[in-house]
C-alpha cells in the first residue's frame, strides 16, 4: 500500500522522508491509529520545518485501534510522520 494524501481521511501507513506538501494548510480535528499491532509501538507526527512534535502515541494494547481526538482542530501547514511502527493513521480534517 501507499500513503495517500488526497484521500479524505489521510491514510498514511508508512514512514515519510520528507513533509506532506499538501499545498494548504489543514484543520486536523482526530487522528485514528488502526491496528497497531504490538504493544508499546509508537507513531510521531511532526512538523518538517521545525521538527516541533504535533502528535505522538504509542499503543497500549496489541491489536487494538486507538483514536486521537482533538480538543480542537489544529491547524498543520504541513507534517511529517517519522516513526510509524506499525498500523495505519487516518486523519481526519474539517
């Protein structure tokens, strides 16, 4: 599989070497961790600019989806995701 960018939600299931370029900035409002599959893996979701941390996790039982849910909708001009250890991550934007 790919990660898929245009698609709505964001499906990312691999690593990123380098930022999104999504052209706009995006309103994230929860992000959905499906199946990570080991205990304690993690995923990193980071700005390429400035490397400043936007979302992290790590999973707290193997096999078990996990959502993100934001207080409120951050706003990405662009990010990165460096560590996905496993599973896939659907971002949802409003």
């Amino acid at each position: 599989m790919a990660n898929d960018t245009s698609a709505r939600p964001i499906k990312i299931d691999t690593a990123m070497g380098s930022g999104a370029a999504l052209g706009r900035p995006i309103q994230v409002v929860k992000v959905y961790w499906f199946n990570p599959t080991t205990l304690n893996h993690t995923f990193s979701i980071v700005d390429p600019t400035s490397s400043k941390v936007l979302l992290e996790g790590r999973a707290e039982v193997a096999n078990q989806s996990q959502v993100f849910e934001l207080p409120q909708p951050m706003k990405w001009r662009d990010f990165k995701v460096s560590t996905l250890q496993s599973g896939i991550l659907y971002i949802y934007t409003k």
